[in-house]
C-alpha cells in the first residue's frame, strides 16, 4: 500500500515537471511564473544536483523536500486551466533532461569552489 503510493506521488511529481517545462516554454504562462516553472523544472530535470546524494541524508533533501515544494509554488503560480493542458500533455510525453540545469548547477558548485578557496588561500598560505 505505502510502496503504490510512493510510486504513485513519483509519477505525478514526474508528470508535473514536465508539465512546468512546458509552461516556462509557453507564451500564455504569465513571465514571473515562466522563471519559476523554468527554474524548478531545469533543476529537477538537471542530471546533476546541486547537493549530491551520496552526502547522508543531505542529498535526498532536495529530492524528497526542495524539489516537491518548488513544484507546489510554481503550481500555484500558473493558471489552472493551463496548468491542466500542461498536465495533460505531459502525460504524453517521456522523460526529457536540462541540460541548462546541468550548467546552471554546474556554475553554482563552481563558484562556491572558488569562494571556498578564495576565502582559505589565506589560511594555506601562512
């Protein structure tokens, strides 16, 4: 019973990130909704994320929580009956990748790389 509804809940988080990369492409999306849904579907769609899973209990954060909660704002963000043609074409639709998120992703680790060795230069210095 939990397992079908797991799988159930992964389906329509799945089904809803398409959706969403479809409304960031269309032009009746109203624009503050079109840089949410973007922003939320590049991430969720990116192949890599931006707190890896292999750190304990940190890397399914985004998975099980950030994700989730991007989807519901940007949900409510959309109006809903384009929200449910986006839904339904979605629906038709297989799995895609961003590979904008990967390089968005990518920049961000990036540039915290560079932070964090910018800001302990001094401290291997000395």
């Amino acid at each position: 019973m939990l397992l079908s509804k797991a799988k159930q809940w992964a389906r329509t988080v799945k089904r809803d990130v398409l959706a969403l990369w479809l409304a960031a492409r269309d032009h009746r999306t109203p624009c503050y909704a079109k840089v949410m849904a973007g922003a939320v579907a590049a991430y969720a769609l990116s192949p890599i994320d931006l707190i890896p899973d292999f750190i304990p209990v940190l890397g399914y954060l985004d998975d099980l929580i950030i994700v989730p909660l991007g989807i519901l704002l940007a949900v409510k963000l959309i109006p809903t009956p384009l929200m449910d043609e986006f839904r339904a074409a979605a629906s038709q639709k297989s799995r895609q990748s961003s590979y904008g998120g990967l390089v968005a992703i990518f920049l961000i680790w990036t540039l915290v790389a560079t932070l964090l060795v910018w800001w302990l230069r001094p401290q291997i210095a000395s």
